[in-house]
C-alpha cells in the first residue's frame, strides 16, 4: 500500500470521531453521540494495539524479547479500552486520553527499536492529536 493510501485512509478514521461530536454539539441526544465518541475510540485504541502484532508477526530480524513485548503490548489497548467503556461516562474523558497518549508513547518507542517509515510516527502523532482534540470538543459539549 502507498503512503498516500495510507494517510487518507488514516485521516479518514477521524471522520466519525469529529462527526459525533458535531452531532453531540447539533443534537438532543448528545449523551448517546459521546457514548458512540467513546465506542470508536475504544475501537480505534484496539486497532493500534494490533498494529503491535502485526509487527511482532511480520518482522524476521527481531529479538524474542522485543516479539513478546510487542504482542503482550498488542492486547493492552483492548483491555483498557474496555475498563474505560466500564468507567461513567461522566468522567471517562482522562482515561480516554490516557490511553491514546500511552499507545502513541509505545509506537514512538516501537519506531525507535525498529525500521519504521518516517511517515508513519508523524502520521500517528497527527492522528492522535486529532482524536485528542475530538475527545476534549465532546467534553466541552456536555458543558454546554
């Protein structure tokens, strides 16, 4: 897959974060638009979590020590996207933006332990601002 494929098809992974949170801002139910924010993060969270074992599967010149890092890591977005989901939604925001700042954390460590392309650390710091900032304009709308 090209780079260019790949980024639009990043980019277009915000287009749900910003859309429920246009429609918590446009709409009645904004608590059910949140709570769908909070679902897709969890999700998302659980897919960077698999990028780790795609990785770890795919790489042939890595030590076993780094492997198993990168496939126990894989299953911690999962996990703690679901204690997040468990969490009130009242006050689900800081662990929310904990784990999306902690998978960023990993994947800068993985790029520095591994022959990553440039393109995707600054694609993932892009990506991780973006929810970040859908997260907070969902906590201000429920402010409102």
């Amino acid at each position: 897959m090209r780079q260019a494929q790949i980024k639009i098809l990043g980019y277009g992974g915000l287009i749900p974060f910003f859309g429920c949170v246009a429609l918590a801002y446009g709409s009645e139910q904004s608590d059910f638009w949140i709570y769908s924010l909070h679902i897709y993060g969890v999700i998302i969270a659980s897919f960077l979590g698999a990028i780790s074992w795609g990785l770890a599967i795919s790489s042939r010149n890595m030590l076993p020590v780094q492997r198993d890092f990168l496939v126990y890591w894989g299953v911690m977005p999962a996990i703690l996207g679901w204690v997040c989901m468990l969490i009130p939604q009242s006050v689900r925001l800081i662990p929310l933006l904990i784990l999306f700042l902690l998978t960023l954390g990993v994947d800068i460590y993985i790029c520095k332990k591994h022959t990553l392309p440039k393109f995707w650390l600054e694609l993932r710091v892009c990506l991780t601002c973006g929810v970040i900032l859908a997260l907070l304009l969902a906590a201000f709308s429920t402010q409102r």
